[in-house]
C-alpha cells in the first residue's frame, strides 16, 4: 500500500471527499431533486465552474508540472464544444423539421428532410447544404468520438512538429498563441461550416428531453461535470505520480539535463500536451451544453491567458491549487459580470463591477505573484505538520547510540 496512488498523492482522497460532499450539497439544496433553495441558473453556473476546473488541471499538467506555458489550450477546450454542439443542433433542428413536414399530405423523403435541417442550419450564413466535416453530425457516438479525437490529433500534430524542432521557452507559447488566433479567425469566416460569428446556438435544449424540466436537466449536467472532475484528478495524480511524474518535472527543472540521461524529452512532452488537450476538449463538451451557445470569440487567444492566469492565482504544480484558481475566479466573475453587485457610487464617478472585474483580475494576479508565488494552494503549506519519527530503532547515522534508543522509545 506504500506505493498506492492515494500513499503517493493524500490530497486524491481529501479533494474526491470535498467533491462528494459539495455535490450533495448542490443536490439537496437544488431545485431538480431537492429543497429548491438554489436556483436552476446558478446550479448550472456551478456546473460550468467544475467543467472550468477540469481544463484548469489540464493546464496544470502541460504547465506547472510540464513546464510548458500553452497560450492555445482553451481552443481544444472550444474544439470539444463545437464537436458535440454539431450532434445537439442537428437532433433538435431534425425533430423540428420532422414535426414540420408531417403535416404535408405527401411524407417526405430522408433527403427532403436532410435539405430542409441543412436550411434551417446554414440558412443564416446563407447556405443550405451539409459542409463535410458535418458528416457525422447524425451519430451521437461518432460525435462522442470526435471530442476525443478531433483536439487530440490537433495536438498531436502541433506538438510533433513544435516539440521536435525544440521549440521552447516563450516562442513555444507564441506559436500556441498563433495557433489558437489562426483556429478563431478562421471559425469566424461563414464558409468555415460552423455558422461562422453565428456559432451554434440552442444547444441547451437535448434532444429526446424535450419533456424533462431544466432544473432536472442541470442538476443532471452538474453530475456528469462532477464525475468528469473526479476522474480527471484522478488520472492527472496517477500521470505526476511515479516515475513519470517524476521525468516531466524534471523536464520543466533542467530539460537538457534529462535528455542527457538519456530520457526521450519530445516523447514524454508530446504525450502531456496531447493527453491534456484531450481532457480540455472533454471539459468543452460537457460546458456547451450548459451555456446554450458557442461561437469562435470563445476560442480568442486571451481565454487561454485566462486560463493560465486561474492556474498561476492557485498555485501551478498543485492539482488542487488549479482547481481552487479556476473555481473561485470563475464565481466571482459570474458575481461581478452578473449584475448582483451594486454599482459603487464615488461622487464624480460611479464604479460599474462589469466594466472593472478585468482589472480587480489582474490586480489579484499581481499580488498573488508579488506575495504568495506559490498560489492560493501554497497556503496549504503553512499549515503545521506534526510527523512522527518512522525509523523506531534503526541507525539514524554513523553514530547508534544513545540517540536511536531515546527516538525507538518515542
């Protein structure tokens, strides 16, 4: 049991407990299944800030522990959206037109159907047919598949190129960068085939679920969030446990030094960046659904800086330090931007949160740098720890005397 995960890693245990109890919190307290005293609005706030969390552990993979500063992350983050967005837009818009065209005296043909999905769809960027990579927008699995696949062969292929010419440093993070402004841009063109500026929308409304009250449906969506942040900590403690863990920190203390040893640098930095960007498309694809609408400006190049920012506020290198980050900026951003906090009237100048929530944001960055570099989690470290010797009676030195007596009696 020694060399358990949970041995290796104490916080896995106390971090799925907190989990578990904040989940049946919301639960009980929730208007799906329980007393009613918190709203369906802000269940499903909660429900993104746990998808957030996720693409935050992700970010601490590749960057606290990897060392590698990714400016693109969230773009696999908007990837996993779009993916099962395509899925939501075409089953609602085919249950719409279905229910259209019943009513002609004539049934209508799976062609005339599919013409009639593909105008409701693209009617808005003045198209009308199906783009190919919507080929597979009809198959719920096929899609489920694509969330996986589509951000993690982009990485794939981005991070082989990148980390095999040895990119580092701050240009590997410019090249990230780039690479995330090149994905939005061309989303936002018309005949990219995701309705351009226009995004998909509606994705809040499931298909076959037409029946099933949106408290219930958050409460469900809150769940599934939940599950997929405990497995993703789960399989981010096992990945920076170990031998493993051990190689990427030393990639991000002294990479020269590890490739020295012998170790394959590219490797091990291709497979994090790879297997965390398919963890961020995941995280997208449950937090879509949630907010109804997803269009290109969510894949901007400043929601990756945010991301890091959350990461760095937390505390990088600590798991639970990028959920703390994530989590609390998350709901006090959705305080501020929402409209529950009074404006601050000042005299001459009345203080809007809205317009000022970006500058208390950075303003917090700048002292957690300045005062606690080690993040909100390094907080954790000032708290005492009493330990017991574990020797009991073995040699503490070159001396066994009277000193090894007196700590085996303790």
């Amino acid at each position: 049991m020694k060399d358990s995960l949970f041995a290796r890693n104490p916080s896995v245990l106390i971090f799925l407990g907190v989990l578990a109890l904040f989940v049946a919190a919301v639960t009980v307290l929730g208007e799906g299944v329980g007393m009613g005293l918190i709203s369906t609005s802000f269940v499903k706030t909660l429900g993104k800030t746990l998808c957030l969390c996720l693409v935050a552990i992700a970010m601490d993979l590749v960057w606290g522990y990897t060392g590698i500063l990714s400016l693109g992350h969230f773009a696999f983050f908007g990837l996993g959206g779009y993916m099962i967005g395509m899925w939501l837009m075409y089953a609602r818009t085919e249950t719409i037109v279905a229910a259209s065209l019943a009513q002609s005296p004539i049934p209508p043909t799976p062609q005339e159907i599919r013409d009639a999905i593909g105008s409701q769809i693209f009617g808005v960027v003045g198209g009308a047919d199906f783009p190919a990579i919507w080929a597979f927008a009809q198959s719920l699995p096929a899609q489920l598949a694509l969330v996986v696949l589509v951000p993690g062969l982009l990485a794939l292929i981005f991070g082989w190129f990148a980390f095999r010419s040895r990119v580092t440093g701050v240009y590997l993070s410019i090249l990230t960068q780039a690479m995330t402004l090149a994905l939005s841009l061309y989303l936002f063109q018309n005949d990219s085939g995701l309705r351009g500026n226009n995004g998909l929308s509606g994705l809040q409304n499931i298909p076959g679920a037409a029946d099933v009250p949106q408290s219930l449906l958050s409460i469900r969506f809150f769940w599934a969030s939940a599950l997929a942040l405990g497995l993703g900590y789960l399989l981010a403690a096992f990945v920076v446990s170990g031998k493993f863990g051990s190689v990427i920190r030393g990639i991000r203390d002294d990479e020269a030094r590890v490739r020295f040893l012998g170790y394959p640098v590219e490797a091990y930095k291709l497979f994090v960046f790879t297997l965390t960007a398919v963890i961020a498309g995941i995280a997208g694809a449950l937090y879509y659904p949630q907010a109804g609408i997803i269009n290109p400006a969510e894949m901007a190049p400043i929601a990756s800086i945010y991301l890091a920012v959350w990461v760095a506020i937390g505390g990088r290198g600590r798991l639970y330090g990028a959920v703390i980050g994530a989590g609390l900026v998350s709901l006090l951003s959705s305080w501020f931007t929402g409209g529950q906090l009074p404006d601050l009237p000042l005299g001459v100048y009345t203080v809007k949160w809205v317009d000022w929530w970006q500058v208390l944001l950075g303003l917090g960055f700048v002292l957690v740098t300045l005062f606690a570099p080690k993040g909100i989690g390094g907080l954790f470290d000032l708290i005492p720890r009493r330990t017991s010797p574990t020797r009991h009676g073995a040699d503490p030195g070159p001396d066994d005397g009277s000193f090894r007596d007196r700590e085996a009696s303790e």
